[in-house]
C-alpha cells in the first residue's frame, strides 16, 4: 500500500475515534466531594456515580461518565436530609417542591402527627371548612389515597406518614371527651391496623390537643401494639412539655416497653422559664431507658420558639367537641370569665397553659383565616390586645371567635441555653414541625415560623459551623441514617452503593439560614443539589420542578415484599436508635 494512501486511512481513523466520543456509562457522577456517608464517621475524597433511582458506584475516581456531572471539590456529599416532624399536608399540594425545606437537602418528609386519615364524612366536611389561605378538595378517605394523590399530583420531595391515634379517635367517637367501649377500641385498632398495610410508618398523638387529649394511656398502648406488630414505632407529641414534663416522659416509657417497639418524642423541649432547669432530668431519665434497652430517642426544632394555636392558651374543656362548640361557648359571659381564670392561672394541674409560660408579650400572630385579621399578623397578642383595649385573655377570645380559625401563634418559651445542649444529644434528630411553604402566592397570606425555612440550614450552619455545638459529620448523621434507622427504611438515609440516590451537595463553609420572625419567608442557602430518587429537584441551586418524589412506605405495607402485619412486635428486627 501506497504511503499516502496508508496516511489518508489512519487519518480517517483517528478523526472517526475523535467524533465518536465515550457514551455516558451513569446518569449522574458527583466528582471530588467530601463524601459523609450517614455512619458519623470521618468523611472521605471521592466520586459518587448514580444510574436510574440508586447508587450505583462510590469510589475515589469513576471511570465513567455521567449524563450530568457535577464538580462537588470543597463541598459535602451527604445522603437526603429526613424531616422527621414535618407538616406539609396542604403546603405540597399549593407547591409540591416544598421549597422551603428543598433548598436546605431535605429529600423526605415524615407526616402524621394528626394524620390525614383515615377520615369519614363528618371529618371531610370538618377539614374542607377549617382551610385557610390554601383551598382544596378533600377526595379521599384513607392515609393511603391521600399520600397517592400526592405523588399523582407530583412532588420533589419523599413523603411518607405515621396515623394518628387522635384521627382514628376522631374518627370513632368523635370530638368528645368520652372513652372507647372494647368494641370501639377494636375499631380504632382495625384503623390502625389497615392503614399500616397501607404504609404507615407507625402510629403517633398529638396530647395536649383535642380531641386526643382525652385518649388514656392504657388506649394508647392498645394502639401503640398494634402499630408495632405491623413493623412500627410509637412516636408522640408528649402530654406535658412544661410542668407535668417528667410525667409525660415516663408515659412514653411505659407505652413504648409495653408495646415492644422503639419511641420518639416529637420537638424535645422545656416549655416556661420555670421548667428549663430540667433538662438534666429528663436526659438522665432516657438515658437510663435506653441502658435497659428500651428503645428512645427525640426530635428537636431549633429555636426558643414553638408554635401551634390559642387552642393550647385555653383549657381543654371549653374546646370540646371541636371548633364550633369551642367558639359558641366562648360568647357566652360567664364562660369567658371563666376561661380568663384559667388563663391566668400560671400552673394549671389539669392542662399545658403556654399563655402562661410565654405570656402575651411572648405570642406573635402568625396566620388568619378571615381577611379582615391579616393586618395582624405579626403583632403579640399585648400589642392587639392594646390596639383594642381590651385584656389579652379577652382579645385572645375574640380573635378565636372573629377568625373562625384557632388562629396561628408562636410561644417564646424555651431557653437558647437547652437548646444548643439538645443539638449535640448522640439520640436526638431534627425536624421542622412545620410547613414546606415558598415564598410568594398564597403563603404570603400569613407568616411562617423561621424553622419552615431554616430549621436545617442552622443546625449545619450555625450549631455546627458556628457555636460547634456538634461536629459535622454527627449532625449528618441525625439528620440521616438515625431517623431511617428509627423508622426502618434500609434503603434510605445512607450514602452506599445500591441504595437509593436520595442526595444532597452543600457547602459547610456557606450554609445558612436567614429566616427570621419578622421576615420569615427567605430561603436558606449554602446547598447546590439535591437528587432525590436519582433526578434532580434542585439542580445549581434552583429548584428544577421534577415530580421526583415517592410514597416511602412502612414494613407492613401489602404492596411490598414480606409485608403484613405479624403477631407481636418480636417478630420485627428493630435498630437501636
């Protein structure tokens, strides 16, 4: 063969190489990030490859190629954040990126604490006309086809739910404070039951509100050991977080060891000045519990704030039998003369008085449902209360009663102090305790506590990076493989191969909230990407508005493999938490 001839064919060759280029061998590479796995152990240089909805390779150099490929040297790589006390429920259905919480490396959003279902007919009409600012229909019935309209809708982020021991109460014997015959009980436990193999992740309660209030113990351990033979753990906004603390603690104990599965104390807190000297205690108390092996552990938002309704500055029995009957006997003269005694009364024995414990210079309004009252928001209640001379007791009544709401509050009632001693407890995980609003449409109606919009960001950027109150790879931590673990989600909460590419990349050195009471609604920062069953939901820092999220389900869920309820707790592997 001629030599030019020789050269014409080796050119063609090399410029035919050069064209046709590597095919991508992954969906997604992360290149060069400080790798923090969800074990709390030292983090690690190295690639992360993804194909489909997992893992697919972790090492120091990834061969191959990625679709998309994302420099990540000098930041973290850590597995999806899990809010373990998160109330999106009607947020993800006015915006289902749950942007709040999406921009801080949340990738699943635990519900249920009053769950939203299961509901019967007088319950549906109850929620269409007790919504606010967000308006939608209610078709369904059960938790399941809740959480499935969801995800048919199209979500960014994971959700998954407990059922609430106070909606299936509700949904028997109303809102009433009456008990449950033995034939009742068996209901309230057929509910439980069915919506566990439907997914739940256990059952919880709310005891401070009505109408779980008036649930006993002993009906909370019938429910509780239902929950745990179908895989679940017992989670539980407490019966007291302020006088009646160490009560309330020992309470879940009991339940907990009776039902032979693991328990959770929803925001972990010591509500009123006059209790933030118990932390030692209560601390001591669990610690002790854990050593005899029975398996407790917390959640914590982190501010001196919490919030909720003027339902929890007003004694249980004048809100009894729902919110209607509450506003009714709230016109009445001697009944309010009445509710104003109580309220008054610092340390009531039979309920929480958090008016008390923050008093009205301590409660900022935070939503309205009646148009008329927005220009309140964020006001206290002692600057209403002089705005329309009346006392703060009386203007807390009127605004229940003009609102046709509850009315949304924050209580300043911890201490910064306990705060940052709970951040570093080895046990102990976060979650919002609230909405996953955006800023802009409809949530600008009413403000949000900052803990929508930064309850992630500052356990990372300010508890971490800036009191080091804990280490960083801790904090991923709790904020990963210990909630999955609580809740039995082997598939999520840590960064390894063949799990699911639940993700988030963020920089240590930047993340940070910036919410505030007075200006809630502002994004927190520091985060770049999110995947989230391997897609992109926040994609260089800007939500990319991908239905990217599914139903997690719990271990007893019939769709699943092996699932079903089982005979008793023991018959469950269960982590210690």
């Amino acid at each position: 063969m001629r030599p030019a001839v020789l050269s014409v064919l080796l050119l063609a060759t090399v410029s035919a190489t050069a064209v046709a280029a590597p095919q991508p061998t992954y969906d997604v590479v992360i290149r060069g990030g400080q790798i923090f796995d969800g074990s709390g152990g030292a983090p690690f240089v190295a690639d992360v490859a993804v194909t489909g909805d997992r893992i697919a390779e972790i090492a120091p150099h990834v061969a191959g190629r990625g679709k998309a490929e994302i420099d990540a040297r000098g930041k973290a790589v850590a597995p999806g954040f899990i809010n373990m006390l998160a109330h999106p429920e009607e947020s993800l259905i006015a915006d289902g990126r749950a942007l709040s919480d999406l921009v801080q490396g949340v990738t699943l959003e635990v519900m249920g604490e009053i769950s939203m279902g299961p509901i019967n007919e007088t319950m549906r009409k109850a929620a269409v006309e007790e919504q606010g600012d967000i308006r939608y229909p209610v078709d369904w019935t059960t938790l399941d086809q809740y959480l499935t309209m969801l995800q048919k809708k199209g979500i960014s982020p994971n959700i998954a739910s407990f059922v609430g021991a106070g909606t299936v109460r509700t949904y028997v014997l109303g809102e009433g404070d009456v008990q449950p015959t033995p034939g009742q009980l068996e209901t309230m436990q057929s509910l439980v039951r069915s919506a566990m193999e439907d997914g739940a992740l256990g059952v919880t309660d709310a005891l401070i509100y009505n109408p779980a209030v008036y649930a006993k113990t002993p009906e909370l351990i019938a429910l509780a050991k239902v929950s745990a033979a179908c895989g679940g753990m017992y989670i539980a906004h407490i019966r007291n977080e302020g006088d009646r603390l160490e009560a309330a603690v020992q309470e879940t104990f009991d339940i907990a060891e009776a039902s032979g599965a693991p328990a959770e104390i929803y925001h972990f807190k010591q509500a009123g000045r006059d209790n933030w000297g118990k932390l030692d205690k209560i601390v001591a108390m669990i610690e002790a519990e854990r050593a005899k092996g029975v398996r407790i552990t917390a959640d914590m938002y982190n501010y001196t704030a919490g919030a909720t309704g003027l339902d929890a500055a007003m004694p249980n029995w004048v809100q009894e039998g729902g919110y209607a009957k509450w506003a009714e006997r709230l016109k009445d003269p001697q009944i309010r003369a009445r509710v104003v005694a109580e309220m008054r009364t610092s340390h009531p024995t039979t309920w929480e008085n958090m008016y008390a414990g923050a008093g009205p210079k301590g409660m900022v309004l935070l939503a309205f449902k009646n148009p008329a009252l927005k220009p309140l928001t964020g006001k206290t209640l002692a600057e209403v209360a002089a705005m329309r001379g009346k006392s703060p007791e009386e203007t807390a009544m009127d605004l229940v009663v003009e609102d046709g709401s509850r009315v949304g509050v924050a209580y300043f009632l911890m201490t910064e102090d306990n705060v940052r001693r709970e951040v570093a407890l080895p046990w102990m995980s976060f979650g919002s305790d609230a909405g996953a609003p955006s800023p802009g449409g409809a949530f600008k109606l009413s403000k949000e506590h900052p803990r929508a919009y930064g309850n992630f960001a500052r356990v990372l950027g300010h508890y971490v990076r800036d009191t080091h109150d804990a280490t960083l790879p801790d904090a991923i931590r709790r904020l990963t493989s210990l909630p999955a673990d609580n809740l039995s989600l082997p598939d999520r909460g840590r960064l390894q191969v063949a799990r699911y590419a639940d993700l988030v990349v963020f920089d240590p050195a930047t993340i940070s909230d910036h919410s505030t009471y007075e200006k809630p609604d502002q994004l927190a920062t520091g985060v770049s990407d999110v995947l989230v069953n391997g897609m992109f939901a926040l994609r260089d820092g800007a939500p990319t508005g991908a239905a990217s999220g599914r139903v997690v389900r719990g271990r007893a869920w019939t769709g699943g493999p092996n699932g079903g309820c089982r005979a008793a707790a023991s018959d469950w592997a269960w982590t210690r938490g």
